[in-house]
C-alpha cells in the first residue's frame, strides 16, 4: 500500500515502513556485534522479547481497527523489532554454537 511505504522523489520503496525499520535494525544490530562482544543470558533475551512488544502491538491495533498508525511510528517500532530480532537470531546462533 503506497500509503505505508516511505517515497524518495516519486519512487515508493518495495517494502512497508514498518519492514524497513526492521531491516535497517537488523543490520544495524548486526554490524554493531561484529565489533562489540555481547555475552547472550536470559535477560539479553527478555530484552530482545520487550523490543519486539511494540511492534507487535501497534500491528495487532492496527490491524483490529482500534487506531491508525503512521509511517514515522511503524518505522521506530520496526527498527526496535529489527534489533530484537538480530538479538534473538545472535543469542540463538550463541546457544547452538556453545
């Protein structure tokens, strides 16, 4: 929908702003641990898990019509979503490789 996307020039971007935020997360958590050591515990989970609540939440309001989002507030919750997840994947990754 054109309307959930960023536009640079007249040019719509192929994914939603809320997957763009998650994207650019990701990679940005990503790039960050190559030159940081994280030790992964359960609390660097529980982290990861409550980055991930807003996204989910403004998903799910928006989705049952409690409320309407906008494309600045999808892109803040997907880049928190994003860096969740790469931890997840990172901490996932930790536990397999130990």
């Amino acid at each position: 929908m054109p309307e959930r996307t960023f536009k640079i020039k007249n040019t719509y971007f192929p994914v939603c702003s809320r997957c763009t935020g998650i994207y650019i997360g990701a990679f940005s958590y990503f790039a960050f641990v190559y030159f940081v050591y994280i030790q992964y515990s359960m609390e660097t989970v529980l982290i990861a898990i409550t980055l991930i609540i807003p996204t989910f939440l403004d998903g799910i309001t928006q989705f049952l019509g409690y409320r309407e989002s906008n494309n600045p507030l999808r892109f803040t919750t997907g880049v928190l979503a994003g860096i969740g997840i790469g931890i997840l994947f990172k901490a996932l990754k930790w536990t397999i490789v130990s």
